[in-house]
C-alpha cells in the first residue's frame, strides 16, 4: 500500500537526517489523516492507493501555484523548496503518461463514454480520474478534453 510507502520512506529519512524529505513526508502522513478524517465523518471508508495518488497531485498542484506566486515575488529560495518538495512527492507517484499517450487515452474514453459536445466534459473528467489517477496531470488533460469536444 501507498501509505505503507510513505511511512517507510518517513523512518528512512528520519535515520538518514534529511530535514526536507521528513517534513514533506510528514505534509504528505498529516493530508492523508485529514482526508481519512474527513472520509469517516462522511461515512466512507479510508483512503484506497487511488485516493492517495489523487491527494498527492492536489499537494503538487498547491506547490505548483506557491511557486508561480514566490517566483513573482521574488522569492527564489522559497520557489526552489517547493520545487524540490515536488520532486520528493512525484516519488510516491506512477509514471506519468506522455502527451501523446494522454491524448490516446483522452479520446478512448471519449468514444466509451459517448461524448459528443462540451456538456460532456463532466463526464470524461470523472472517466478519466478514475482510469488514470495519479498517472495523468488533470490540468493538461481538462485543456485536451476541451480541445477534443469542441471539435
């Protein structure tokens, strides 16, 4: 399991005194808690493997706006610490699928679904999160989906 992962990885870097490694691995233990948290009170289970991978892109795509942010303020130091958390958190995810390999795909669930229009944008979304979580970046594919339905 994913978590089982990420808990070994957090012992290794304890023993291995590698502060920026702990912490994030720390970030990433504290956002699954919290969503297991969250699950429970709702009445779900917790977090599955898929889960996780989805949480693990959102905690990028937060890195990912914190950096755009630091880098117009002028804040190096900051956006490299980001960048760095990124990479240690891209460690716990499966490859990422190619451009082409996205577009593939993309129009694959276009045809299972039946899309035939932007209206159905909802509905390949939701396909292809729970085809490719964790294997896709949902920001380019939302722009590929919309490219595609539009027609």
């Amino acid at each position: 399991m994913l978590r089982d992962e990420i808990d070994k990885a957090m012992k290794e870097a304890m023993k291995a005194q590698e502060k920026l490694r702990l912490s994030t691995l720390r970030l990433m233990n504290a956002a699954i808690k919290n969503a297991d948290i969250e699950a429970r009170t709702a009445g779900r289970a917790p977090l599955g493997d898929d889960d996780i991978l989805g949480l693990c892109q959102k905690l990028i795509k937060q890195r990912q706006d914190s950096i755009e942010l630091y880098d117009k303020g002028g804040r190096a130091e900051l956006a490299n610490k980001e960048r760095q958390e990124i990479e240690i958190i891209k460690g716990f995810l499966p490859a990422q699928l190619s451009e082409a390999e996205m577009k593939a795909a993309i129009a694959g669930v276009i045809k299972d679904v039946g899309a035939a229009g932007p209206k159905d944008m909802g509905k390949v979304m939701a396909a292809l999160k729970t085809a490719y979580a964790g294997k896709m970046d949902f920001g380019k594919a939302s722009g590929l989906v919309k490219g595609l339905l539009a027609g």
